[in-house]
C-alpha cells in the first residue's frame, strides 16, 4: 500500500485543488481511467466550442448577403476541421499529463479507482491495476457521461452520444436527435450549419427546458423555422434498417404543450404520436454520475436516488476525510462551476475557516444560433415561490450595435421591489459575454439594478442592450401579477 497526503480521483478541476495541495508540500496522488483533463477538454465544452466557432464562421459568410456583400463558400473540409480540433484537445490532455509525471510533487496512476474504505483505493484497471493507495484526504471528482434513457430497442440500434458525434468527420445527410438540452441545441446547430437536416425530439413543449421559460419559447421557435421539432415528445421505441434508423415518440403527458414539426398542436391528450428517421441518431438526454464503478458502499460516502455524491455545503461528504466536486455532485453540470467548486475546496482545504460553496450567481450559456445565457432566478421560479417582482425585456435591434448587425433577441430582466437583481436572460448574439457583467454585479457590486444604471456603456457597443434592459420600465410580476410563461 502506498500513502500519500491528498488522492484525487477524476482529472478534471479536481487536478487544481490537486496542484494546490502540492504547492503546500502535500504527496499527491492522481487516478485517472481516461484521457487526462476531464470531461470538458476531451469530450464536452473544449472540443464542441472549437467546433462550434467554425460554424459560426461559416453562419456569418453565409448570411453576408444581409449586408449587401456578396460572398460564396466553395469548399468545406469538415473533416479537417474534426481532426484538428481533436488533434489539438490530444496536445493538451498530454502536456498536462507530462506536466503531472514530470512532477516530484505528484504520482499518476492510470485506471479506474475502486475503494476499499473511506480513504483507500484500488486501482482495478488500466496500467497501474494491482496498486492500492490511501490519503489522509480524498476527492471524489469523477464527472459524468451520457445518460440514455430506456427506449425500445435502443441498445440494437448504432446510436451516437455527444462524445462520438464530436469526433465524426462528415455530417450525416439526416441527424435525428433525442433530448432538447443545450446538448441536443449545440450540436443540431452545428450539424445544421454543415449541412445536415436536423429532426429533434424532446419531452418537455420547449427547447432548452432549464432555460427562463421566455427564453425557451423563443428560442424553439427559432428552432422551429430552422429543423423539424417535435417538442412535449417522448421517444419510445427505434429500429434499425438498412442504415436508417427510426424513432417513434408518443406526446410526453407531464408537457403543458406539444409542438409537431414546430407546429403546435395542443395538448399532449390532442397529439397523436409521430415517427421521425434519419441515418443517424443522437441521444441527447441528460448525463449520469460516474460513481458506479466507485464501490461507495465499501465507505459512508451517501448518493442521491441519482447516484450523485451527496455533500455538505461545504463539499464534505458524510465520509470523514472525502469531498466531491464537479459534475458528479450535481449541483451545475458546468465546468465553470466546477473550477468555482474547486477553489472552494482548496479554500477548506488549506484555510483557516470553512466556507460554504456560493452559487447564488451561478450563470450558464448555451453556444447555439441563437445563443443563450442566463443567471439567477427563472421568472417560474418566483411565480411558484409567490415573489413579488418585476421585469423588462429589451430587444436588441432597439440598440445601434444591434439594429447593425441585424441581431434578432432579447434581455430579460427580474428584480425585486427594492431593485435587488433576481435574475437575468439573455437570447441572442454574445450572449454569454453580456451575461457576465450582470454576474460580476450580483458577486461583486451591490447586486441592485444601480451596478448597471451607474455604469457607463460604452456606446454604441452591444452592452447598450443589458443597460437599456435595466433601465427601462419594469412591469410588475408576481401574487395577482403573473406573467404568461
């Protein structure tokens, strides 16, 4: 058995509280079953964002025409475009994985991690299988991976998961997607843009159900006029045949509408179930921990009926000695919330105080066309707590910057009656770098609608939309005052 002050298990942002330990002269042991640097840099945010900016380079030659320039694409090596992106995330998950076997500081053990008890481990797997480690300190950082759902005949199907799809070199010619997340928007746009006729089933009546329920309707019908969507469905059942795969959907009962093909329909009890084919399929329905090949029964480590960690607020788990972080917590299956979770745990760590994990301004995006981000507070969420609030929605061809690049969206704002910022939501280009001065306002400044008011905007920048948004009339929301969502 080998000793050591710190274990990580997962190699994602567990690796900076890792780094940090090591800094203070801890032994680190690293235990990793995959590529180095996690699920971000080798099969989410990382690789899909670097391709996602090649369609949008490709979306904005095209819509040239918009602005009296006329512009011609005359090739696309996509597959060029997939190996690079996967040739460069490559390099970076092995200069981090030199930089760890190049330190005196840490040891890297390659394969799965099994416990034994609360803070030692096995190594069951992979290159370094048959070793056996134990830490005064253990962290749980193992991520997630793609959840598929139980649909009929999916495992005689050839379907594809978000790692797959990002590494294919040509589009398929028909792209069916199961799921209506921000994974399921991501890659419909990206394949759309190359190409591909794009058909989405999804359970809830809008895309991006997590999304402010403004937000959500605007953007599926975006959607809508760009892919077929079938919105409040439930796919039930494929079949495979002669490489055209099939997926029957019956309307989802726990929808308050149902959209078919984009057109809506009523209720799901007025719908009748629909069949959509393509030549490939994508399932797009949500993530599951990786915390069954953990052993936790072996340890006093507790898990939701999900099979999330559960922790404290200040990320210990119920066994003395572990914490979690990161997307196998569940708390936001964000990388960005992730790296925050971590430099929470560095600070319980090495600190003199505990200090429980903020995520009051956790913001998110959606790198889709339209783009999406939001932070705080749905205007659902206050209806169903019976808040008092008020809202304004600015759009953002009422901006210069805006009515000059023919932007189509909107900022949604939600305060309290005293100006405390709730929430805000945003639809439409660079939307998830105008989110970020709400968020620094709600962290960093005062939280009220005055961070924003007493700013000075640069004019004519696109920012203009996120001040007009919180200075504007707000019309007041909550108790007799609901707003239709």
């Amino acid at each position: 058995m080998q000793e050591f002050d710190f274990l990580v298990i997962g190699s994602g942002s567990g690796l900076d509280v890792a780094n940090a330990m090591a800094s203070r002269g801890n032994s680190v042991a690293v235990v990793e079953e995959g590529r180095l640097g996690g699920t971000c840099l080798n099969r989410g945010c990382i690789p899909s964002k670097k391709l996602l900016y090649h369609a949008e380079v490709l979306e904005t030659i095209e819509g040239a025409g918009a602005f009296e320039i006329e512009a011609e694409v005359t090739d696309v090596d996509f597959a060029e475009i997939v190996r690079t992106v996967t040739e460069d995330v490559a390099e970076s998950s092995e200069s981090i994985r030199r930089g760890l076997t190049s330190s005196d500081a840490h040891e890297l053990f390659s394969g799965t991690g099994r416990f034994v008890d609360d803070r030692t481990v096995e190594v069951v797997s992979g290159d370094d299988e048959g070793a056996t480690l134990r830490a005064d300190t253990v962290l749980i950082a193992t991520g997630t991976r793609p959840s598929i759902p139980p649909i009929d005949g999916i495992e005689e199907v050839e379907y594809l998961t978000s790692t797959e799809a990002l590494r294919l070199e040509s589009p398929p010619e028909h792209l069916a997607i199961v799921g209506g997340g921000y994974i399921a928007a991501e890659l419909g746009h990206f394949f759309g843009t190359f190409g591909s006729d794009v058909t989405i089933v999804g359970r809830r009546e809008r895309l991006l159900p997590e999304a402010d329920g403004e937000v959500g309707e605007a953007f599926t019908d975006r959607y809508a006029d760009r892919f077929d969507v079938y919105a409040g469905y439930e796919a039930v059942a494929v079949d495979e045949d002669a490489g055209e795969v099939t997926v029957e959907a019956r309307p989802y009962p726990e929808a308050d509408s149902v959209r078919s093909g984009g057109e809506r329909v009523g209720p799901p009890g007025e719908a009748e179930n629909v069949t959509v084919t393509g030549d490939a399929l994508l399932v797009a329905a949500g993530r599951r921990p990786n915390t069954d090949a953990l052993n936790l029964d072996a340890t006093g480590v507790e898990t939701d009926g999900r099979g999330f960690v559960e922790t404290d607020e200040y990320l210990r788990t119920d066994a003395d000695g572990v914490w979690a972080l990161g997307d196998v917590v569940g708390e936001y299956l964000l990388k960005h919330s992730a790296n925050h979770e971590a430099k929470a745990v560095i600070r319980n760590l090495l600190g003199d105080e505990s200090e429980p994990v903020d995520y009051s301004a956790m913001p998110f995006a959606v790198f889709a066309s339209p783009e999406v981000a939001g932070v705080g507070a749905r205007e659902r969420d206050l209806r169903e707590a019976d808040a008092d609030y008020a809202t304004n929605t600015y759009a953002y061809d009422e901006t210069a910057r805006g009515s000059a690049m023919h932007a189509d969206g909107f900022v949604k704002v939600l305060i309290d009656p005293d100006g405390e910022i709730l929430g805000c939501h945003v639809m439409g280009p660079e939307a998830s770098n105008l989110i970020e001065e709400v968020v620094v306002a709600m962290t960093a400044g005062s939280g009220t609608v005055t961070d924003i008011r007493d700013a000075v905007h640069v004019h004519p920048a696109l920012s203009e939309v996120v001040d007009r948004a919180f200075s504007g009339r707000f019309s007041r929301g909550g108790h007799d005052h609901h707003r239709h969502e």
